[in-house]
C-alpha cells in the first residue's frame, strides 16, 4: 500500500499502526492472489475476520451492559445483532472509504467487489482484528466506538431500544411447540409515496392478529406484538383457571 494511501488510511480510521502490514492484510481480500498476491491465510484478510468477529463481539457486549444496565438478556443480544450485522458493518466501512483501499481481484474489481456488502462487513471486522493486534484492546474499543456504535446508536437508538416483537413471538411459539408464524399482506392503501399495509400472522393453534404499518415490516412487528398480547393473556387466564 502506498505512503500516502495508508496515512490517509489511518486519518480515516484514527489509528497509526506500529506494524502496517497489519492493515495492509486486513484489506486484502482472497481473490487478489490472482493479481500477483501469493496465496495463503497469511496475506489475505479471512483470518484477521475470524479474529475481528470475536473482538467485535465481546466490545459490543461490553458497551451493551454499560449503556443499557436495566435491559434483559434478549433485548442484549438483539440489540447486539442488529449492531453487528452485515448491513450496520457495512456502513460503518463505507463511513470510513474502507473500499477505496480494498485489494481485490481482477474478476472482484470488474463486478464492483469494492462496494459489496460483504466484502467490506468482512473488511471492517478484519480492520478491528488488526487494531487489537496491533495495539491492543483499549485500542480496539476506541475504534468500534468510534467507527460503529456512535453513529449506529444516534441513527438507530430508538429501533435498538424496541423489542423484536417478531422474535419474540417466535420464541414463545416455539416454547409451546407450535408451528413458527405466518405473515401475510390482506390489505394495501395509499398512493406508492404513502402506502399503508395491513398484514395478519396465523399460526396453527394461535388465533390470527392483523397490524398495521407504513412498511411490510412495520405492519409484520405491529401483528406480531397484537398475537404476542393475545397468547399472553390467554396465557394468564389459562394459569388463573388453575389456581
């Protein structure tokens, strides 16, 4: 990587590297063996993502606890999901131009392989490996703070404060062994800009719920949380009986 590319680099991500082949690997993807990079764990990035996967676990939960004391375990884990998905990896790699400095391969370069999703979630968990290997975990926390849970937490808090009423409906079905839910749209309004929807979940065993939402999945988490509230009060009334 040139002089210059890596010191922008390392403005971007906010961290000088002590050993730049750290970062150098981290951004080399398997497929640019076929431009001249000799093949091996030891000069592409898959390893270095393995390693960044678990670091950026571990810190994620670490900042879970902290920020959010009063919150059970599913909201933790959930929330925890959410912030290290493909998706929420992905942006924060393009916040910080990671693909620029992506080493692909030919065939990767011509199908666009420096915007995939993919390759640059990978990308960013192998750059969170390199910054603890380099310099250790203090050093890793300030950047996944920085580089992810910062701007994820501004733009999406509210989301991450909310249950997953979809989830959560799955998992009480399947505690009492019925079939997962089905969500179907019965209903659309609305000029395309303003679309309103209405969509039922059933489950054999559960009595059908509708909700609705300005999007498919709204309407689906409005559905959900109405057969949550349903089980769960013939639920109560069920024990009340056996009192």
């Amino acid at each position: 990587m040139p002089e210059t590319s890596l010191e922008e680099l390392e403005q971007a991500i906010g961290h000088r590297f002590r050993q730049p082949e750290l970062i150098e690997r981290a951004l080399t993807h398997r497929s640019a063996a076929a431009n001249g990079v000799p093949e091996g764990p030891a000069v592409h990035n898959e390893q270095l993502e393995y390693l960044g996967d678990a670091v950026l676990g571990m810190l994620v939960s670490e900042y879970l606890l902290q920020a959010f004391p009063q919150w059970s375990e599913g909201q933790l884990s959930r929330s925890r999901a959410r912030l290290v998905n493909a998706g929420s990896l992905c942006s924060a790699a393009r916040r910080l131009g990671l693909g620029e400095h992506l080493r692909v391969g030919r065939g990767e370069e011509k199908t666009g392989g420096r915007e995939k999703p993919a390759l640059l979630a990978d990308a960013f968990e192998a750059v969170v490996a390199a910054i603890y290997l380099d310099a250790g975990l203090g050093a890793a926390r300030e950047f996944v703070g920085r580089a992810l849970l910062h701007a994820a937490l501004e733009s999406d808090a509210g989301k991450l404060e909310r249950s997953d009423h979809k989830s959560a409906l799955q998992e009480l079905l399947q505690a009492r062994g019925l079939p997962p839910a089905r969500y179907d749209v019965v209903r659309e309004a609305g000029p395309d800009h303003r679309k309103t929807f209405w969509v039922e979940v059933s489950s054999p065993g559960m009595v059908g719920a509708t909700g609705e939402g300005s999007t498919k999945k709204e309407a689906e988490q409005s559905a959900a949380a109405q057969a949550l509230e349903g089980l769960l009060r013939s639920e109560s009334g069920e024990n009340a009986k056996n009192v």
